[in-house]
C-alpha cells in the first residue's frame, strides 16, 4: 500500500436483509434521549447490529489477507465467534423488552471505514486499537450503570463483554508492535489510517453524534488490552478534558437509563 492520501474514505457497506432500513448519518437514525421509553431497545438494537459489523470486518480481513501468519488468522477467527455470540445477546436483550430486529434503523460505518483500508495492520489499528478499544470505555460504564439500576443479568453479560474485547484490542496491540519493531516506516500508514478513520467517522456522526462520547478510560481495562501505563494516561486525561466540558452532564443525563 503507498503512503499518501487514501483514495476513499468508505468502502461498500455490508449485506443487510430487508428488515433493516441502512442510514448514512447519524442524525437520520432514531436517536432517543435517555429518558425515552425506547432508550435501551434502540440502544441493544445498534449496538447487535454493530457487532455483526465488527464480526463481517474481522472476517472480510481474514479473506483479504490469506497469507498473514497463522496465529493472527486464528486471533481474527476468535474475534468473530465473539462478536457473533454478542450479537446474539444484544439480540435477546433486545427482544426480552419488547424489541425486534429491524425496528430501527442501522449504521454500518465501522465496516465501511475499516475496510477500505488497504494492509492488516491499519485494519487492527482502528477496529480493534481504536473502535473497540473505546467500547472498553463504553462497556466498563455500562456495568457500573446496570448495576446501580439493579439490572445484575445485563451487567454481567457486558463483564462477559468487555474481558472478550480487552483480549481484541490485546492480541491487536500486540501484531501492532510487533509490525513496527521489524518495519518502523509502518508508522506512516498507521498516521495515514487514523487520519482517513477520524475523518470518515466526522462525517457520519456529526457533531451531535460524539456529544454522549464522554466516558471515562477504563484505565484497568486499557492496561489489561496492552497498552502501555503512559497511552492509559493519556487517554484518562482526555476523557477528563472532556468530562470538563459543560455539555458533559447534560450528556451524561440523556444517557442515564441507557
């Protein structure tokens, strides 16, 4: 892959069966605030939907690298038999309260921005350094707040959730550093990947779209999922920065029964 500007930010998205209506944007989807009774099924019906995107990319990646080494075709295999058993539980969570697929509309950018990246390497450093490894952010919340409401059956399938993608966003760390001690110039496309990530995901998301994106590092999870004590303080000040803002509690309260 030559280093410069990607050609395009999205590749085509994925299948989807005609239950589900597929959006562009996130303001064109059903974005209820927290006090919403549909808060929480529209929220375990993205987010089912979101780990089959994870699962497809993860699979699509062990397509189009067939001659990537063995442990790391077998790390991605793992990856998709979790993500497909989260789907599922996103998917009875969703139906227990009254839910059912395809009842809200759906976005597939996460698929659409990691695959059209074109090496391994950039694909694991935003689906799995990035995209997942803020979910450990969203996921160590998540059980906090399932507990205070007293729900122990949600809370501990997202403690199922987050050890499952603390070793995703581990084993990627891992190939990662590895790639850049045999090939430092990797570091370029890696800055080339993140750059056409961050600005692929402005677009879909828009600024109201990041406004409830303020949970704090789960510092824990982060050092477990291999990132070293120095990356882990860096990103618990930015969330505290954020955190800072004045939007941050009007935030935190349109997500509190999510």
């Amino acid at each position: 892959m030559t280093v410069g500007r990607p050609q395009r930010l999205f590749a085509a998205g994925p299948a989807r069966d005609p239950r589900f209506v597929v959006k562009e944007h996130w303001v064109e989807c059903d974005n209820f605030p927290g006090h919403h009774p549909l808060h929480l099924v529209q929220f375990f019906h993205r987010q089912m939907n979101e780990e089959v995107d994870s699962l497809e990319a993860s699979a699509q990646s062990i397509a189009d690298f067939p001659d990537a080494p063995w442990e790391l075709r077998l790390a991605l295999a793992r990856q998709c038999a979790d993500e497909t058993r989260h789907a599922r539980a996103f998917r009875a969570h969703l139906e227990r309260r009254g839910g059912r697929v395809g009842q809200f509309p759906v976005l597939n950018f996460q698929y659409r921005i990691i695959t059209a990246l074109g090496d391994l390497v950039s694909r694991l450093l935003i689906q799995n350094r990035s995209f997942e490894a803020g979910g450990l952010d969203a996921i160590a919340y998540g059980v906090g707040e399932a507990r205070t409401r007293g729900d122990t059956e949600l809370a501990e399938f997202y403690e199922a959730q987050l050890a499952d993608e603390i070793a995703h966003v581990r084993f990627a760390n891992a190939w990662i550093r590895r790639t850049l001690k045999d090939d430092p110039r990797t570091v370029l496309r890696m800055g080339q990947a993140l750059s056409a990530a961050a600005e692929a995901f402005r677009i879909v998301m828009g600024r109201d779209g990041t406004a409830d994106a303020d949970y704090p590092a789960a510092v824990q999870a982060r050092l477990e999922a291999g990132f070293t004590a120095e990356e882990v303080r860096v990103a618990a000040d930015l969330a505290a920065t954020v955190h800072a803002v004045p939007s941050a509690a009007s935030s935190a309260d349109r997500r509190a029964a999510g």
